[in-house]
C-alpha cells in the first residue's frame, strides 16, 4: 500500500534532512519533485496543484526556514497538507439510529462490492455489537443472490431468503419488513452493478433508495483502477446521495493515486479500505495513519489493534511467565512467528513501524518475505519437542536430520539457532534490568509490568537479529 509513493518522498526527504538550513529554492525544488512523485501516484492534477500550492506556502514562511531542523519541519508540513488531503479526520459510520439502520452498498460491477458487503457486515457485527441482515438485490448477475448467502454462512450473518423473480425494489421491501420484525439492527443492502455508469442502473439504485430510506449509501470502488476510481466516484456522486466511500484492494495499490484524490474531488470520506482477500481484511480508513505510512512515520497504532486482534491471551501469559525468568526457548521463538503470520506477515508489519521503509527494501533484495516465516517454522517443527525445549542438544548429526526434514540447508538451521540465541542473550539481559518491569517499559507495557504484546516482543521487525541478508532460502 503505497510503496512506489513512498519511496519517492523518502528520496526527496532524505535530501532535506540533516541540513544545517534551507533556501527557499532548494524548499521550492524539493516540493517539485514531491509534485512529480504525486502525478507518478496517479493522484488528480487539480488535487496535486492543490496539495503542491498549500505545502509550499506553508514551507517558505519563517517557521521552516528558521527552524533548527528545517528538514523536518518541511517533512511535518507535507504530512500535515496530506492529512488534509485525505480527509483529516476518520469518518465513523452512522449506524446509530432507530432500527433497522439501512446500508446501501452501491459500485460497478467486479469492484467487489458483494464481498465487502459481507466483510463490513462482520465488522459491525463483531466490533459494534449489532444484529446485522444482508440482502442481495442483485437481481442480473448470474448466482449473484447465492454469492451472498454463502458469504453470509462464512462471516456467520444472516440473509434474507432468495425468492425468484422480485425486483430489487420490492427485495428491498421485503427486506426491510423482515428486519423490523426479526430485530435486526443494521439491513446491508448489495445493490446491482453494471460495467460501466448508465441510466438504468441509476434509475435502480434512486428506487431502492426512495423504498429503503438508507442511513448510509456506500460507493465502492476498486483503488488499482486509479484515476478511474475518481472518476467512478464523481459520477455516482452526482446521481446519488452518497455518505462514503470504500476502496477495495488497496494492498495492490503500491501508487495511492484514488485514496489521495478521491476526498479532495468527491468531497466524500473514504470511510473503509479493503486489505485482502480474507473475510476480516476490512480496516475503518484513518488519514493520519495512512499519512504516516506515506512518509515511513508506520502505523504503529494500527499494529498495536492488529496485535490486541490476534493475540493469544493464554499464550501470552505463559511467554510472561516464562520471561519473568528469563527463559526462552524454540517453542516461544515458534510462537512468535505464529503471532507474526497471525497479524497479517513481516510485509504488512514492517510497513507500520516506522523507519522500515529501507528495510522493508533490504528485506525484499534479500528474498525475505512471509515464505521466510514458514521456512523457519519448518526447521523448529522438525525438531523433537525435548530438542525445542532444550537447543543445546542439537549437535552436528542432529541438525543435518533437522535440516532434511525442514527442506532447507544446516547453514539456515545455524542461522536459527543463532537468532534464537541471541533473543535469549537479550532476555537475560531484561532479567538483570528488572524482568518483565524492563520489557514493560521497553515495549509499551504498564508500569505494573504487564506483559508486552506478543506482536511487541524481542526477534519482531526491528528486533530480529540480522534477518535481512541473513536468511536467503533457496527458491
């Protein structure tokens, strides 16, 4: 998610930073690059001539200039102008009405609009405590309607039963009655798309709306479609009363061209981003956060929710105890990068924490990846549980055996048991410092010296020893 954007303010920042002082035209040649890396976005010119006019203006003025640290300051004014950008502020979505809530989930066809019916309707069901009803009023795709269903059994939501032949306004009814009666909280309704904009699917969506009276009306919009995306947005936008927008794969979306126009030119809040193609990979869309991943500030906010998602609790309880006496072992190595695959791979993690955006590209040249996450969970689950739970056992003849079962060179089974010793060097190390009150401290927990969370802990991105370069799996 915008890796090429990225990296090209990272190179224009890196120019700034660390200079003793600035001129306005070296502020003005670096904020022509920032506008050329913006186009290469496929960001809108109006919404690049907007972004360009402000950040300058911001940056020429005396604030940058006789700053101490001028790089920084111009660095703090882009991420502000971007913030703004996207919208400021993060736009909850206005559920909390008399019941039923009507959500009418709008698009062209193939922008999955279906399936983040289904992923928004998990989202409110788990995280807002609602009763949630789906609808299908896609009434021309073929098994569009049982599409729905099944998606409803997956994310464990109801929807409302299929009756053959009904038109989407009366589905709408139907489903509206149907809410009413049962109880249900929030009714999603998934609209019809078509392949392009035209008159008849508009004529469609202003019917159902006038029947159901939705609270929101959702466009969603495929993000690797760029420009497009926009322009889909602005055409829907003037047809019908639309409260947001959802991007949906944005984690192929290395450019960010539609999240950073579509506010500006719609005047409508992307409200959700699909991450993926799993049911729970819809995440609410913060400007801030996606700003912050921009410039290579992280998410580290959205790792920690991530990490509170996925974690184990007793797992971690048992890591706890364990730390508090300073032992680690394979198995707690083998947990952890359990939990790293849990919260979505080194990719997406390195891409939060700050600072990574160089190793995440060191990462890449070096072949390391999540595929690196099953090799060495390979090694570690081809080890005997008396050899995990004590690894000075592993002498020459066992580790070849190790070697063979994983499918991987003794080299890499060293190179393990090197990571896991130096994760263990670090541990006794915290003991000394005062235990679990030290690794609190360190990695964020309380001052009661409750425990990190496990996506926190020594030997993740950032902390594992030498990964990068390191391990070089064979292909």
């Amino acid at each position: 998610m915008f890796e090429s954007l990225s990296d090209r303010l990272a190179g224009v920042f890196d120019k700034l930073r660390g200079r003793g002082a600035l001129t306005e035209l070296e502020v003005r040649a670096a904020m022509r690059e920032v506008r050329v890396a913006l186009l290469e976005a496929d960001v809108a010119l109006p919404v690049v001539k907007s972004f360009v006019d402000k950040a300058t203006a911001r940056a020429i003025g005396a604030e940058v200039l006789k700053s101490v640290t001028p790089g920084q300051q111009v660095v703090k004014i882009v991420n502000d102008v971007l913030v703004e950008t996207l919208g400021a502020q993060a736009a909850d979505i206005a559920i909390d009405v008399p019941p039923p809530a009507v959500i009418m989930m709008v698009g062209l066809q193939g922008s999955g609009k279906t399936t983040t019916t289904a992923k928004l309707a998990k989202l409110i069901a788990e995280k807002r405590r609602k009763k949630v009803l789906m609808a299908s009023l896609d009434v021309n795709r073929p098994a569009a309607q049982e599409q729905l269903r099944i998606l409803g059994e997956q994310v464990g939501v109801a929807t409302l039963p299929i009756i053959p032949g009904q038109i989407p306004t009366d589905i709408a009814k139907r489903a509206l009655q149907a809410a009413r009666l049962q109880g249900f909280d929030v009714l999603m309704l998934d609209t019809a798309g078509r392949l392009h904009v035209d008159e008849q699917l508009m004529a469609e969506m202003q019917a159902v709306a006038a029947a159901s009276n939705p609270a929101e009306t959702l466009l969603v919009v495929d993000a690797l479609t760029g420009q497009d995306a926009v322009n889909v947005a602005q055409s829907f936008g003037g047809r019908v009363e639309l409260s947001g927008v959802v991007l949906t794969r944005m984690d192929g979306d290395a450019r960010g061209g539609a999240a950073l126009s579509m506010r500006e030119v719609t005047g409508k809040p992307i409200k959700f981003i699909g991450t993926g193609e799993k049911l729970d990979a819809l995440e609410p869309f913060h400007p801030e956060r996606a700003a912050g991943r921009i410039l290579g500030m992280g998410d580290v906010v959205s790792l920690v929710e991530k990490a509170a998602q996925t974690i184990e609790v007793a797992e971690a309880e048992a890591m706890a105890a364990k730390l508090s006496k300073g032992s680690f072992d394979l198995n707690d190595l083998l947990a952890q990068f359990r939990q790293m695959k849990r919260m979505g791979g080194l990719g997406l993690l390195a891409s939060m924490l700050p600072g990574m955006a160089k190793a995440q590209a060191q990462m890449k040249a070096a072949g390391v990846n999540d595929k690196t996450l099953s090799h060495l969970e390979a090694i570690i689950l081809s080890m005997t549980p008396k050899e995990r739970a004590k690894p000075d056992l592993l002498n020459a003849r066992r580790k070849i055996r190790i070697a063979k079962g994983a499918g991987v060179t003794v080299q890499e089974v060293n190179r393990l048991l090197k990571m896991h010793a130096e994760m263990g060097t670090a541990m006794k190390r915290l003991k000394k410092m005062g235990g679990m009150k030290a690794l609190a401290g360190l990695f964020g927990g309380g001052a009661d010296g409750a425990p990190p969370l496990p996506g926190q802990m020594p030997g993740l991105p950032g902390g594992l020893p030498g990964l990068p370069g390191n391990f070089r799996f064979r292909k």
